[in-house]
C-alpha cells in the first residue's frame, strides 16, 4: 500500500481507494506487507513506555515489570492484534448484508487492514511522556480511523449509494470499537497474568 495516499483516503471516495482497488492485493500480501509491521508499532510503543517512562502516560507497575514480562504482554497483543485484523475482514464481509451487498473477503480484509492504520500510527505519540498528548492523540486517530471506514466502504464494496456506505461504515465502526476494547482487554488479561505469576 502507498502510504503518501493515505491522507487523502480520509476526505475521498476515490483518491488512494482506486489504487488500491486496482493493485488489489492477495490477502497474504496485505497482511505480511501492511498488517504485520503496523501492528508492531502499538505493542512495540507500549514496551518503550513501560521500560523508559514508566508511569507517565501507563500506571506504573510496582513492582516494576521486568522486560521478559513486558515482552511477554506485548507479543500476546500483538497476536492478538493480528487475529482482530482478520476476524474483523470477516465481520465486515457479513455485514454487506445490512445494505444487500456481496462484499468478497479480499475487500473486507482490505478496508480491516486499512482502517486502524491511524490507531497503530497514534501509538507513536507514546515518545512523548505526557497522557493529555496521548490521549489527544488517540482521539484525532479514531476520528482519522472512521473517516477512511466511510470513505471506504463505498468503492471498496461498489455500493449504489452513499447513504447505503454511511449505514454501513456505522456498523463496522461499532463492531471496530468493540474489537479495539477487546484488545485492550487482551492487554489487561496478559498483564494481570504475569503479575498474577509473580
């Protein structure tokens, strides 16, 4: 994917999106060349602010989680980063339905994969010690994220209309919030694991 393409995404139906469509690339492509590097970044941002600025933006641990624990957390969320990913490709390909569209999985995995690039990027505000910043940030990133959801859904899934694409990108934007407060989820679980084992 191109990512100089990626702003425009937000305010069109058509800029970056016919790219896209016409590469069209394989699932596998897009999950090894899009998904996998971007959702390193949360996991990754999560384990320098735990290890550098503990308790800054995160509550600090006491005592402090030794760096085999936090890897231990980061790497369950991102597996389950990666999985939320594909679930939510067949979620969104269910939810054609709602508009009686037919949507293949290619296209639901490709608006999955585009979707949160926001929310992974927004994680790299995690440099800057401050929880107002991050969590500023992470606001503009959820809104970043629901622009490209509805400006999506249209030519991904060839819909007659925009209001039809609106009805649509509402439901996968609640079923993508719900999946981003299971990872959260996942995140506290593997965290109340490990000090649970101490």
């Amino acid at each position: 994917m191109n990512t100089h393409n990626l702003p425009k995404m937000l305010y069109s139906y058509s800029e970056g999106w016919q790219d896209i469509i016409q590469i069209h690339p394989t699932v596998a492509k897009l999950f090894v060349t899009w998904v996998m590097p971007m959702s390193l970044i949360p996991p990754a941002m999560f384990l320098y602010s735990m290890m550098v600025t503990p308790g800054a933006v995160f509550p600090e641990m006491v005592p402090p989680l030794t760096m085999t624990e936090a890897l231990v957390a980061t790497v369950a969320f991102y597996l389950a980063e990666l999985a939320m990913v594909a679930l939510m490709g067949s979620i969104i390909q269910q939810m054609g339905d709602v508009v009686d569209a037919k949507p293949a999985y290619s296209e639901s995995f490709i608006l999955a994969a585009v979707a949160p690039t926001p929310l992974w990027l927004s994680a790299l505000a995690l440099f800057i010690p401050s929880l107002w910043v991050n969590g500023v940030v992470a606001a503009l990133a959820w809104v970043a994220s629901a622009a490209l959801i509805y400006h999506g859904v249209y030519p991904l899934f060839k819909l007659e209309s925009t209001s039809k694409s609106r009805l649509m990108g509402s439901f996968i934007l609640t079923a993508g919030v719900i999946a981003w407060g299971a990872l959260l989820v996942v995140l506290s679980l593997a965290m109340s694991m490990i000090i649970g084992l101490r």
